[in-house]
C-alpha cells in the first residue's frame, strides 16, 4: 500500500479532548464525528485537510481518553495516515482496531515539516519525503498485528478466527 | 520470580507470561460506559453476538451524562438499557455512581484482569487486580468472548517512601509523579506502588493514585492486595474474594522510581497538562470562578470528609461555584449520615447527582469563555470541562476546598 500525500504537522500530546470533544460523543456516526475533528485544537483543519491527508506529530499523541471516536473521526476526515514520535496505548489499538494506519517513528517526527509531501511505502516499510529528498525506514510491524490491519480490522479478524 | 502483573496475567494466559509476551488472556470484568457503551453495542451485533459471555461481571454503565441532558444521549441510554436486558448484561443506571468507584466497590476482587471501555479503569488496580482501558471495539470482544489479547507490559516500580506532611495526600503523590516523569514517562508499562507511604495508605488514596496512572500513559497501577485491601473488601461484604497478591522477591523491573514523600508539598497541575504541575505555595495568584470536588479520582467519603473538615463554619468566596459531586449512591448515602453534606451544603456548596458531573464537559457545570475551574478530577486537557477556552487546574479536594473559601488557589496547609 502506497499513501502519497501532503502534511499536515502538530505538536507533542495532541489527546482525545481536542481531537474529538467529549460533547459531541453523543452520536457514533462517522460523518459527524468527522465534521468536529480537531475543533479545538485547529479551526484551520476542514481548510488544510482539502490538499493534505497525513498527520505528523510529536510525542504522546492521541493521549487521554479511551473514545474510539478519536480515531474514527481523524480516519472518516479523509486522513490517510498518522506518523508520529509515539502514540498514546489506547489510541494506537483503536487506530489499529479500525483500521486508521499509524507509525511510530522519531526520525521521521523530527524530520517531516508541515506542507512536505511524502510517499509512504507500507508494505516496503519506508517513507520518502519528496520535498526534501530525505528517507526513513519503518519499523516493521508485528505478525500479529499485521493480520489485524490485512483482515480490515479486529471484528473482522476475530469473526475470521471465530469462523463465523 | 514474577511481578504482579506477570503473575496475574500468567493466570489467566494458562501458560507462564514475561513482559514482552503477547498472551490472550481469559477477562473477568467487562464494562463500557454510555460515551463508548453504544458503540461497543454496534460492534458485538457487527461481530455476530446478541449475548455477553459472563452477564454477571459484564456491565453498562450510564454515568458520563447522567441524568441525561440531550435528547441524543438520551437515545444513547436506551441503548444501553436495551442491550443489557437483551443480552443478560449488568445496567448501573443513573443515580448510582460512577463506573469506576462501583467496579471496586462491588465487582472487582484481587488478582483479576478487567477491561473497560474507560481509559481510568487503571483505578481497580488498586486492589490487586490487573485492570486497564480500551477502546470500543476492544471491548467488545470482551464482552462477546471474555477473552482480550494484550502485551504484557514492563513494570515500573515506584516506592513512595519517608512520611506525608501535613495537607498533603495520595493526590498530591501521585501529581508529584506525574510531574517528575511527564505524561507519557509510563507509556505501554504497569506501574507497581511500593515502598512504606504506600503500604500505609487507605483503600481510598490507593484508588487516587491508581486512577491517574494513564495520565503517565501506563497501561496499569498496581498495589499489592494486602490487610488494607482484605478489610475493604470485608466492609463491602466480599470478603471471600480477597487473596493476598504481591510481586515475587526479585522480580524483574524494569526501572524503579524513588519518591521521598517528606519533601512533597501540596500540588497543582496547571492548563493544559497534567504534567505541568508546580507546588501550590509556588503559584501565583490565580482567581476560580468554580471548584469541583467529586468524580473518579476524589469523590469518595474521605475526599468528602476532608473538604467538609475545612469548609466547617466557613463559606465559599462571592462568586466562587462550588459542585460537588459523590462518586456514587453508597458514598453519597455515607456522606448523608455522616452530617457531611449537610455541612458541605451550609458552606455554599452545589451537590448534584452521583456521576462524573462535569469533569467530562457534557453537563452539570460547563465552563464559560476565559473561566477558571480548580478540581479535584484526573485530566485538564483544553475543552475538557466543555470549553476550549477555559482554564482547569487540578489538586487533592483539600486543596479545592480552601481555594474555594479563599477565591484563589490557595495552600490548603493555612487551613488545617
């Protein structure tokens, strides 16, 4: 899988309460989810997500609260892809859980500026920043992990082990 | 040689586990609350399930926005309500309190491993038990197979050694910490408390300290399950359920965090990290328009107790709002009978339903535009409180009580 799209860059501890409001958990539907994402950290969101799908950020991101509507609302924004320094615990299994791709990755957080745009090889295990010309091997991802992700996610992949 | 993590996960993975092993492990309690309780809903019916596996220790509980303020939450509840008659699930419906204070007062026993669709489900750690949060769909797993798949994470073993001084408390410990190793210093290890300040400690601060151990990203905060625990559990009529739980003499950790706890001063986490914290005596003067004291953190009896003990024959400053919120129907009754509400309420004080109350931001004391609220919850990320622009600082319920006789975040120490 190759995802090539522009940046959009953030900082360190980016947690559920600004990616998506405890106020508007009152509904699972992902297009409204989406419609409030990132509200209170950037009201330039909806503008820079038209020509940039991929978040890159700090440490810690995604800390706080376990809502799956996090990661659900970032993915149904029509982002591609998170690459950050480290991901908080509960929102890096629900990313996966659902789907959303996310890379830890130090080199590539520090690296990446906003508005670069990248090609990111999942399958090869690398990223390539076009604009300045700098590359960044992945970590590859565990076995298991990697079923959860090929089977679409972890209903899927326990209705699968389930075989029903 | 194991640490209490790698013991109790050894148990329940039927095989012997070390940290760094993938194990799927056998789940006693299961929960979702009604922010994430509906769509764990969606996803047991998406993975083909109309039933739970375990209805006894799987339960739903309506505490986020309770009683519910919107008509779309509303929606939610009946959810909930819908699929724990459906599926033979426990409901804990409004008025009771919130989820993670029921968990210990009634379901969870040493040495369990509990999941909850809750990042602080860390709090039942306290009692011995491995108890950490996830998502929905985690969660809903859970619910259909009993069964989750997890790392088993490093553990980081904390001693709080030396002595508490005088208004200092388990909140201030553990804002202490969490200061020295930033909000994600613990990320993806279980936190173990050691050391003589812990083994002194009640029941009640243990939950505190526990309860904010994902506020340094772990993944667990465990106590031993000692005498401390086993006359908890009497009091709540499960004594059967207490076992001795403690990490093997040379077990394997992987560092260990040194806190003497003579030099801790009463603390405060500042906008809009838990990890920005500072000493009270240190701040500058800084104006609160609301104070909170209650939610999972520190709205039980001895957190009600210890803000009464200091708004006793006071009343809160013009222009201060004081909520209070107990952390559930046993507490609040606790504290009725105790003369304590009724001393809270004679100070100035709001006392509103058993539940989160505002600390989420949905209802019963949204903040306004540029306000201050110093509380005694677990997080001040922006909009938590239900505004991103607003300020929220957090402290032990002493300390929130004296600032709101003062009008300013204020050294509770004046006060005792």
């Amino acid at each position: 899988m190759i995802i090539k799209e522009k940046v959009i860059k953030y900082g360190n501890n980016v947690d559920t309460d600004v990616i998506i409001p405890a106020r508007y958990l009152n509904t699972s539907r992902e297009d409204e989810l989406a419609a409030h994402c990132f509200e209170d950290l950037d009201e330039n969101f909806k503008e820079k997500l038209k020509a940039r799908k991929i978040i890159v950020a700090g440490d810690n991101f995604g800390c706080g609260s376990s809502r799956e509507h996090a990661p659900i609302s970032i993915k149904a924004s029509g982002v591609k892809l998170i690459i950050a320094k480290t991901f908080a615990r509960i929102f890096f299994r629900n990313a996966i859980n659902i789907g959303l791709a996310v890379i830890p990755s130090v080199e590539a957080s520090e690296n990446i500026n906003d508005g670069d745009e990248l090609e990111v090889n999942l399958d090869k295990g690398e990223i390539k920043d076009i604009t300045t010309g700098k590359t960044f091997a992945i970590n590859p991802v565990p076995e298991f992990i990697r079923e959860i992700i090929s089977s679409g996610g972890y209903i899927n992949y326990t209705r699968k082990k389930l075989n029903i | 040689m194991k640490t209490i993590t790698e013991k109790i996960l050894s148990s329940h993975a039927g095989r012997d586990v070390r940290a760094g092993d993938i194990a799927v492990v056998d789940v006693d309690i299961v929960m979702a609350q009604d922010g994430t309780g509906p769509l764990a809903v969606s996803q047991i019916k998406k993975l083909g399930f109309s039933k739970v596996a375990n209805p006894a220790k799987s339960i739903f509980f309506i505490d986020h926005a309770a009683p519910s303020p919107r008509k779309e939450l509303s929606d939610s509840h009946k959810v909930l309500r819908d699929f724990a008659k459906e599926s033979g699930a426990r409901l804990s419906d409004i008025g009771e309190g919130v989820c993670h204070q029921i968990l210990v007062e009634s379901y969870v026993c040493p040495g369990d491993v509990v999941i909850g669709a809750d990042s602080h489900t860390c709090t039942s750690g306290a009692l011995g038990a491995f108890a950490t949060g996830m998502g929905s769909t985690d969660i809903a797993v859970g619910f259909a197979l009993a069964k989750t798949w997890l790392l088993v994470p490093q553990t980081i073993k904390v001693n709080f050694n030396g002595k508490l001084g005088k208004g200092v408390y388990a909140k201030d410990l553990i804002i202490y910490l969490i200061g020295k190793i930033t909000a994600d210093g613990a990320t993806y290890k279980a936190l173990e408390f050691s050391g003589s300040v812990s083994s002194g400690l009640t029941i009640e601060d243990r939950f505190t300290i526990s309860n904010m151990a994902v506020e340094a990203g772990a993944k667990a905060g465990i106590f031993a399950a000692d005498e401390t625990t086993n006359r908890y559990l009497g009091q709540r009529g499960r004594a059967e359920c207490f076992k001795e739980i403690r990490a093997d003499e040379g077990a394997k950790y992987e560092a260990e965090i040194d806190i003497d706890c003579t030099e801790v001063e009463p603390m405060i986490s500042m906008p809009h990290t838990v990890d920005n914290t500072m000493p009270v005596s240190r701040i500058d003067k800084v104006k609160v328009d609301q104070v909170l004291i209650g939610t999972c953190t520190n709205g039980r009896l001895n957190d009600l107790k210890i803000a009464a003990g200091i708004l006793k024959g006071r009343k809160i400053a013009e222009g201060v709002r004081l909520i209070v919120a107990p952390a559930s129907r046993i507490v609040y009754l606790e504290a009725l009978r105790a003369g304590i509400i009724e001393t809270l309420i004679e100070s100035g004080a709001t006392v509103i339903s058993p539940g989160c109350g505002p600390c989420v931001g949905i209802h019963q004391g949204i903040l306004g535009d540029g306000e201050v609220c110093l509380s005694t919850q677990n997080r001040n990320f922006k909009g938590r409180m239900g505004n991103p622009d607003a300020f929220i600082y957090l402290s032990s319920p002493a300390t929130a009580a004296w600032s709101a006789v003062r009008g300013f975040i204020a050294d509770p120490r004046e006060a005792l």
